[in-house]
C-alpha cells in the first residue's frame, strides 16, 4: 500500500526546504531460526525492486538519494533503530487513498506515529479512479 512516487515528491521538497539528504531505505526482516545475513533472494529481489521504483521516482524529481537496506529481526523496533541510526530528522512516507485500512500500514502508521524519535510525515494524494477513496463500513472498526 505505500505510495512510493508520491513519498518520494514529499522527501524532495522537505530535504529542498531543510539542505538535507534523503535516504531510500528498505527492511528486510528476518525470521529468528535464520543467521541474520542469510541469503534470501526472494525478498532481497523484493527490496530492490521498491527501491529502484523509488530511485527512479527521485531521478524524475531530480533527487539523489541515499540508497539504504537493513536487515532486522522486528520490522517495527527495526524500523525505529534505523530512524535513529541514519540520525533521520524526517521520516516521509505515503499510502494510497484504498489502502490506508490494510495492517500493515495502519501498524506502520501507528509506529511512526508513537514511537519514531524524528519528524512524521505520512501523505496521501487524492483519490484517483485507479486508487479511489473507500468509504462505507466494510474496513475497520472505527469507520463506522
């Protein structure tokens, strides 16, 4: 559900703003059974295919980015140990209009939103016929 072209515009505009770098950062977690640098090509291809799209995304905004991959045991505490790592000032993030109700993005959300040492920013362009706003009581408890 992330909105990666349009995350990409919004981190442009800030590190414009601020005479900042931006850093492309992808998560690779890692099941616990495994040594932590074991090779797993499926999500490693995975990882590198989300952050060509967003190189290639910065290219278009001319932005050179910072391209960055971690391996963590725990997406969440992972997320928040490479905020704090990469001594992030901004975290900038986006979802599309017909996936703000998925969980994975509402336990992103929730992580950043609580616990991330740094400035949030989460974006979300206008719906689209291809990404339309959902409305209606189908997706969560407090859509009601």
């Amino acid at each position: 559900g992330l909105d990666i072209d349009y995350a990409i515009r919004v981190a442009g505009r800030i590190s414009r703003d601020l005479n900042r770098s931006v850093t492309i950062a992808a998560i690779l977690v890692i099941a616990r059974n495994l040594p932590i640098g074991a090779p797993l090509a499926e999500i490693e291809e995975e990882a590198n295919l989300l952050i060509g799209q967003a190189e290639a995304a910065a290219k278009v905004n001319k932005i050179s980015p910072i391209r960055h991959i971690e391996r963590v045991r725990d997406a969440e505490e992972g997320l928040l140990q490479l905020i704090k790592s990469l001594s992030a000032t901004h975290v900038v993030t986006a979802l599309f209009p017909d996936q703000i109700h998925d969980d994975e993005s509402n336990s992103l959300i929730h992580t950043l939103m609580h616990r991330a040492p740094c400035n949030v920013v989460i974006g979300r362009q206008e719906p689209t016929e291809e990404h339309p706003l959902l409305t209606g009581s189908s997706h969560g408890p407090h859509d009601h």
